[in-house]
C-alpha cells in the first residue's frame, strides 16, 4: 500500500503499527490534553500525593459539550496505567 501524508516519514502505517505498542491510556474522543500537573502533596489530600492529574480541553460546539475535565491517570508499581 503506497504511503500517505498522514504516514510517519519514510515509512507507511503497516510499518509502523508493527513496532508500535496498543494505546496505554485513552480519552474521549475531543478531549486534548492541554495540561499535567503533579500534586506535591502541601495543596492536595495525603492520598493523592505524587499522583498526576491531566487537565483536558473539550469541545464546546457540541451539545452537550464533550471532553472537558481533569482525570488521575492511576498507575500500578510497575508503571503502567489501570
């Protein structure tokens, strides 16, 4: 199948889904991700100290208005996402 301008450069989408791994962590779709933060603990909660927080930006031309909001991406010991 020939290359698209949508391809990574110098290769093509079954090149690439081949050394690339499934999505570890999924948004709703017109959700953008616009900012991380980590709570260092003095403004947040104990139980919520060194966690991650993404702030996202939404789509307010739709109704009802999608993707706005803020998740805790929660992490196992070993480092990958529940």
């Amino acid at each position: 199948m020939p290359s698209t301008p949508f391809d990574p450069p110098g290769s093509t989408k079954e090149a690439f889904a081949a050394i690339t791994g499934p999505a570890l962590l999924q948004l709703s779709a017109h959700a953008s991700p616009i900012q991380l933060r980590f709570c260092n603990g003095t403004a947040c909660p104990k139980d919520y100290c060194g966690e991650a927080f993404v702030i996202l930006h939404g789509s307010r031309n739709r109704n009802p208005a999608t993707g706005h909001g803020v998740v805790r991406p929660r992490f196992f010991e070993a480092g990958e996402p529940e």
